[in-house]
C-alpha cells in the first residue's frame, strides 16, 4: 500500500504542483465574485467580516453612477483596436512565414520590443508623440495605442500556428486543382483560424484590461480600469465585482465551448 502510494505520488507530483499552483491563481478571483454577492455599504470594501449575501448588485449591475459608460467605452475600444490588430496582426504574421525578404530577422526581432517594453515607456512615448504630431487626446489615441501594443501578440500566436501547420495539405489542394484563392480560403484559413480566433480573444483582453498606456493617452475619456482605479479612491463599489465576475465567467465559457470539439473527439 504504502509502495503504490509513493508510485502514485511520484507519477504525479507535476500534476499535483500544477493544481495547486492554479488554485493560488484563481483564488483573487473567487474574492472578486464573492464581493459581488456582498451586502453594498457593509464594512470596508474586501473584508468578510459581517458578511451578507445579497444578489441586488446583479440585479443592477450598473447602479454607479458612470460604471455604463465606462464600461461600454473599454468595450467598443476593445472591439475596434481587437478588429483592427488582428487583420493587421494576421496579414503581417503571413507576410513573416511564408515571404523571404531583405529584413526579415529583424522585423521579427521588432515585433517582440513592444512586447518586451515596459507599458509606462511605451505609454509616455506616444503620449509625446501624439502631443508633438497635435493630435487631440481621446477616443481614437486610445485605439491607436491599444492597436500597436496587441499587434505584437497577435503576430506572434497566429504565426506559431502558421508554422505547425503541415504545407503538404496546401500542395495537395493544388495538385487536386485548386488554385491559390480557393487553397487559401478552403485549407489554409480555417486551420489557421483557431489561431486567428485566439489572438482576437487575447487582444480584447488585454485592450480591456489596460490602464497604463490608458492613463497616458485618454484625455478626459474614462475607460472601465480608470474608473476602477478612481473609485478605489472613495471605496469599491459591488457592482465592479459583479462586472468582472461577468467578464471572467464569460471568458471561461468561451474558452470551455472552443474545447467541446476536442473533447468529443477524444470521446
């Protein structure tokens, strides 16, 4: 008994660590949901102390006053600049594994800088670039910031899948008489596409999230993080928790149906 014990722990302490690792991940999370269930106006904001359950702050999500438009602004923000990076991300990410051309190691090098470049540089610097060129901080320098940094992201996942895939799946639809457009449309585009899908799902997510490059270049507009960032000055309201709660249980669900498929293969 004891030998099976030790084999079974030794087969499968990495999995164990894993497990644990991702319960310390998810457990802000968890005090993130169950805030938003927390009776408004009852202790500091994040104690458990006197706790009461209450679902009011699901039935008005957007009780705070300017949480609404806070919130559908980092929303449209984050749909435009997803859109926008994602088509441009995906037609450069062709143009790097499949062209050969002068510069082509160092574009690749470049792409990974604003990656790798801390956001309040990246920030302050289009934030003096903007002021230099005259442009009007708002909306559209918000987008175009959020732009450049989930361009890099986007490159860099579509290309990954771009290189496992197979080329001999292209050149059997071209021996079987398929010319380039019908190739790409038929072969090439939906198995690249999970990639696709995961880099517009990872540049919504990091467009909605941010508040650095935000804060440099948003003028007088308030995004969802800034407003965050505002009324934990005065106190978090429940209806914060509810929204994110929202987002992640979304993301999860999102992530859970793109696995449906392969986990009805494996069955």
């Amino acid at each position: 008994m004891v030998h099976r014990l030790r084999r079974f722990a030794a087969d499968h302490w990495v999995l164990a660590i894993g497990l644990i690792v991702l319960l310390y991940l998810f457990v802000p999370i968890g005090v993130v949901a169950a805030m938003s269930f927390r009776e408004a106006g009852h202790n500091a904001p994040y104690t458990l102390n006197n706790y009461k359950f209450t679902l009011d702050n699901w039935k008005h999500p957007f009780g705070v006053a300017g949480i609404q438009d806070a919130f559908l602004l980092s929303i449209t923000i984050a749909l435009v600049a997803t859109v926008v990076a994602t088509i441009l991300g995906t037609l450069m990410s062709f143009a790097l594994a499949r062209q050969s051309f002068r510069g082509r190691g160092a574009t690749n090098t470049l792409i990974f800088l604003p990656m790798a470049t801390p956001e309040i540089v990246m920030g302050s610097s289009l934030l003096a670039l903007f002021v230099a060129s005259g442009v009007p901080l708002g909306f559209w320098t918000v987008v175009i910031a959020h732009v450049m940094f989930c361009l890099s992201f986007v490159v860099v996942t579509v290309k990954a899948r771009l290189a496992g895939l197979d080329p001999r799946l292209q050149e059997a639809a071209m021996d079987l008489y398929a010319d380039e457009r019908q190739t790409f449309m038929r072969v090439t585009l939906p198995l690249v596409m999970p990639g696709i899908v995961a880099a517009a799902l990872l540049s919504f997510s990091l467009s909605f999230d941010d508040f650095i490059v935000t804060n440099f270049n948003s003028g007088t507009v308030v995004t969802f993080p800034m407003f965050v960032w505002g009324a934990s000055q005065r106190g978090i309201p429940a209806q914060i928790n509810v929204i994110g709660t929202a987002m992640f249980a979304i993301s999860f669900l999102i992530v859970l149906i793109g696995q449906l498929p392969r986990l009805r293969r494996k069955a």
